[in-house]
C-alpha cells in the first residue's frame, strides 16, 4: 500500500514537472510562449566588426553572459557579452559573422521567440595600400589579376604575361611580349584587356590573340612554360562555335567564368567593336577537344565582367550608355534574371537594397570575403552583401574611395585580402591591396 501511495506521488510530480516546463518552453504549435526570450530592437542597426550594439527585449538571462546570442547564426562568445539584464544586452560584432537576424536563447528549450530584427554587416577597410604603380602608355596598363591555388598572384599587363611577388612588390615576366607583335602563329600575343583566371585545380585560362584592331580571339590554358590553344584562333574574328575548340571564333572575349568542367566568355556581335557593343554569352568545354556554343540566343550590350557564385550561377556585369546591371543565370543558359541595378538606369544610388541600386559603369566582378560580390563601377568599389544590400567601399570618416575609370579585382582567400589593379588609359595605374573584416 506504502509503494502504491509513493508510486502516486512521483506520478503526480513528473506530471507537474512536464506541465511547468510545457508550459515555459516553446512548441511548434506555440502561438505564444510568455517565458521565452524575444529580441524587439537593436541600435544600431549595422555596424563593423568589433562594434558594439545595443539588444533590447525581454525574458533574458540577467546573468547576460549565460545568454546564447546569435547574429546571423554566429554565436558571440560569452567575453563580448560586455552588460546586460533582463531586458537588455550589450554585445560586440564577431568578426565576420556577415548579415542576418539577431536571436538570443536562454537554454534548448526557452529559444528566441518572434520574429528577431535584422542587422547589417559593415565591411571594414582595415589597411589600403598601394603596393605598385605602371607608367602612363595606352598599352602597358594592367588588365587580368587573379590568385592561383598556390597563393601566387598574376597579371596581364603589356601584353605579356607575370607574376607578381606581393612580399617584395616585384613583377616577373613569364610570357608575351611588350610591342603588339606576334610571339607566335599558334597564340598571338595577349591582348592589353586580356583577362585571367585560375581554376580549382590550379590551372590558368586567359584570353589573348586580340590586335589593335580587335581582329580574333582566343581562349588559353598556361602549361608550366607556354600557352597551349584552347579555342578560338589569334588571327580569326567572329562568333562561330565548333566541335573543336580552336575551329572556333571570338570576338575580343576580355572576360572569363570558370568551372569545374566549362569556361564561360563573352564574345563582340557583328562588326563594331570596343565599350558598349552587343554581346554573346559562350561556353567552351575544358576537356578536349574544347567544344563551343552560344549559351543563350539573346545579345547583351557590352558583357564587361564575369564570374561564378556559390549558387553555382554565372553572374556578369553590362555596362553601357543607357543602364548598368549585374544578371545571374544558370550553367545551361537558363532562367536569367536581373541581380542588380538596372540596364534602363546609370547612377551611384548606395545603401540600398540590389534592385534598387544604380551602377555607372559595372566591369569586373569578383566574389570575396563573406560571400560578398565586389564590383568595379567607374571610380568606386560597389559591395553587394550575401543579404542583397548594395555599398561602396568607404574610408574611415566616411568619404568614398577613389579608384581608376576600370580595373580588375583578385581575391586572396588566405588573407581575406582584395587586390585592384586600376585602368587610367594614359595616366598612371595602380596595384592596391585591401585588407576587409
């Protein structure tokens, strides 16, 4: 009878406890949940790493260090939680932690409740440098800049090929050469907008073959001394897509996309050549023999820039007298949509949402730290966050940083590092490097 009165109690009791807790944590189900945290407000609403902002609500730990807070899913250790209480928390902005909605939870069961407000991710110049300059010539500017798989950074510039040592801010030439001549039959020589990029595996594509006259175009691979065809031809112009690669042609392709199995460029329509001329979108295949196609029907006016997201998407920019505007598309060429800016509108609308922000004239583009896509935009550095928010790289008081009319841009994965090679046709251009957190 004693164990049956006991079994009874300890009945009632689990039932009790499994009540209370129901009761304070939260459900699926829950249309409410009075004991659960919920973040109302923050000030400020953006900021820089290391900033300090402000989290108002209520139902927090008032030992505010043993709150889990989080900003766009990066949990701020216990230390930069520097005051707090019940209904207010003071937090530093983790390194890197990008942009996204700020939640505090109390334990696995008392989680953030409603819908948490939204906190934009400042990127910081933390050094600017000018770590080389290239004379005034209207053929000896740099064009091409990328970061092979080893860290090794390279250029195109005056139609020859280097290597760049950013230790000692010394240029090696590697291959070209400096007076438009034709190195020979096979490659030409490269183009002064030659563009470049290294793959996954650590292999170099770069276009070349392009005269003064924008006669032919060629996409390379770089084989440890040489350059080796890949399509197209140095001394054949136009749009013609073949089965092999070097029966094809090109018309001044100046930009390159690159994936696990394809190459992607841009190539001129018709006879006009030069800025703001109708485009195709082509694909060439890396395995040989380097078939071509046309990749959508459609023409754009003047493909400047080009590169692959994390989605997997091609994304390229378009400069011209009417609009400037970045689309994406897929790798088959389908369901193409405008990611920023407008082909109708020029302008220098910032901090803004993508769609609503307006480019001048939007050329190379290049993801870099934080999942962010940079882009040169005649004079500035646009900034377009993984949350689609559109800025330019600033100074530290604010004012815009002044870059040249073009330019290429290169990111080192290693040091979180940009680097910018400028093009100011007949004025001195410069090799910069940006240190972002």
């Amino acid at each position: 009878m004693k164990n049956l009165f006991r079994l009874s109690i300890l009945t009632c009791a689990c039932f009790l406890f499994l009540l209370v807790i129901n009761s304070c944590g939260k459900k699926n189900s829950d249309d409410d949940c009075p004991a659960c945290p919920a973040v109302t407000s923050i000030s400020p609403a953006s900021g820089h790493a290391y900033d300090t902002i402000t989290i108002y609500g209520k139902n927090f730990s008032s030992n505010f260090r043993t709150n889990t807070v989080k900003i766009n899913g990066v949990q701020i250790e216990a230390d930069s939680i520097i005051d707090g209480n019940s209904g207010m928390l003071k937090v530093k902005i983790p390194k890197g932690c990008g942009s996204g909605r700020v939640t505090v939870d109390v334990d696995q069961d008392l989680t953030n409740f409603g819908t948490p407000p939204y906190f934009q991710y400042l990127l910081k110049v933390t050094t600017f440098a000018v770590i080389d300059s290239f004379p005034p010539s209207a053929y000896s500017y740099p064009a091409g800049i990328t970061f092979d798989n080893q860290g090794k950074l390279w250029l195109t510039k005056s139609y020859s090929l280097h290597q760049y040592n950013v230790q000692t801010r010394t240029s090696t030439w590697i291959w070209g050469d400096t007076n438009q001549t034709v190195v020979n039959t096979n490659v030409g020589y490269l183009n002064s907008n030659g563009a470049i990029k290294c793959d996954a595996s650590g292999q170099l594509f770069f276009t070349s073959g392009n005269n003064p006259s924008q006669i032919g175009g060629m996409i390379l691979k770089w084989n440890t001394a040489y350059p080796e065809p890949v399509a197209g031809a140095w001394n054949l112009n136009g749009n013609l897509n073949a089965a092999v690669g070097t029966s094809a042609s090109f018309s001044f392709p100046w930009c390159l996309a690159i994936t696990e199995t394809n190459l992607y460029t841009r190539s001129l329509c018709g006879s006009i050549a030069g800025m703001f001329s109708p485009t195709q979108l082509r694909k060439i295949q890396k395995a040989s023999p380097n078939a071509t196609e046309t990749l959508r029907t459609d023409t754009f006016d003047n493909i400047a820039g080009m590169t692959i997201g994390s989605d997997g998407k091609i994304y390229f920019s378009l400069s011209n007298f009417t609009g400037s505007c970045i689309y994406r598309v897929n790798q088959d060429g389908s369901n193409l949509e405008l990611f920023a800016g407008s082909n109708l509108a020029n302008g220098t609308t910032d901090d803004v949402s993508r769609l609503n922000a307006r480019f001048n004239a939007a050329t190379c583009i290049a993801f870099g730290p934080g999942g962010n896509l940079f882009v040169m935009d005649q004079y500035r550095v646009r900034c377009i966050s993984p949350d689609g928010m559109v800025s330019s790289l600033r100074y530290s008081d604010g004012t815009y940083m002044n870059f040249g009319i073009f330019g290429s841009i290169a990111y080192d994965q290693n040091n979180s590092t940009i680097y910018i090679v400028t093009l100011n046709q007949n004025v001195y251009n410069f090799l910069i490097q940006i240190k972002l957190e």
